[in-house]
C-alpha cells in the first residue's frame, strides 16, 4: 500500500504529538522543523486533522496541537481516511474491458481486498508505531569506604623508607649487579 505524502506527514506528525509527553499543546513549527516537513503544508494538513477531531487546536502563545484521545485510542486508518477519504473497492467502470461477470468478480474481489486493508489499519493504533519507551536507570549509589585511617609509627615509615631505598630497578649490563647480561637473563624455552 502506497501511501500520498499527505498521508505521510499527517501520520508523522500525529506520532510525533503521541510520543510528546508535553502537556501543553506542540506548536505548528516545532512539529515541521523535528519532522523536517514544510510548515505551511503541514499547518494545512492539521487543520484537515482538527475537522476530523483527531487533534485539538489550542491558541495563542502556548498554542498549539494535541491529540484529541490517547494513541492507543487512534488508529492508522482514522488517520488516513481523515486526509484521503474513505478507503472503497468502487473501481472505474470496466465494462469497457471486462464482460458484466467479469466486472463483478473485480468488484467482489476488490472489495475483499479493501475490507482486510480496513480491518488491519483499524487494528494498527498510534501506540503501536511508536518506539518502546526508554526505562531511567535506577540511581546506585555509590559503595562507602570505609574512612578508617591507618596509624604508622615513626619506626614502620622508617623501615618502609628503607625497604625502598634498597629495592633497585633492573638494568641489563649493570656493571653493580655481576653475571647479569641481555644474553644471561632470557625468557624460559617452553616445549610446545
């Protein structure tokens, strides 16, 4: 099912006010600039939504849309019969191209066809297109320390200091450290 660009912004902009948790009316131009649609065709195509009673309009500084129902209230068929009409089987007369038997077999199965459409976007509600809500992450707080400090004695920080003055790096080819060379100090051989 192709759907008219009509159609097209008319549904963005009923899910951008579903998805909205404002409960002040979204003005016109916020609608236009997130959907990236033409303001002054998306303010007519509004205006067709309010004559349906699918949106209430709100005037004045904080004006603006809101649906008239909750989205899981709102289905994708209102939406679109509220821009292009009802949806119909009736085809052009084919009695030019078809027999009169013909004709009412096309009818008949044109007609079954547009009753399934009907009956699949009346189930389609605007809750369902929208994406599934994000979940705040519960706030940890974050473990205690505990604020416990350690005493040294004068003599422990003195036997530390001392511990670490002794403690040299290792330097290949130190002259201080004898039998030590590059060639000495080498990787165990490992058998696979």
């Amino acid at each position: 099912m192709k759907l008219s660009r009509t159609v097209s912004y008319a549904v963005r902009a009923t899910l951008q006010l579903a998805q909205s948790d404002s409960a002040t009316p979204v003005p016109c131009s916020r609608l236009a600039s997130e959907g990236e649609m033409p303001e002054r065709f998306l303010l007519q195509i509004l205006r067709v939504l309010v004559t349906h009673g699918i949106l209430r309009s709100t005037r004045g500084v904080d004006g603006g849309y809101s649906l008239t129902k909750p989205a899981d209230q709102i289905s994708l068929l209102e939406v679109i019969e509220a821009i292009d009409g009802p949806l119909d089987s009736e085809s052009r007369n084919w009695s030019t191209v078809a027999s009169p038997s013909t004709e009412a077999k096309l009818q008949d199965a044109l007609k079954d066809v547009t009753d399934t459409a009907r009956r699949q976007l009346e189930s389609i509600k605007l809750s369902q297109l929208l994406p599934p809500p994000v979940a705040p992450l519960p706030e940890i707080d974050p473990p205690e320390c505990p604020s416990e400090e350690v005493e040294s004695t004068d003599t422990e920080s003195s036997s530390a200091d001392t511990a670490t003055d002794s403690i040299k790096p290792f330097v290949p080819d130190d002259p201080a450290v004898p039998g030590e060379t590059r060639e000495s100090v080498k990787a165990p051989d490992h058998a696979p």
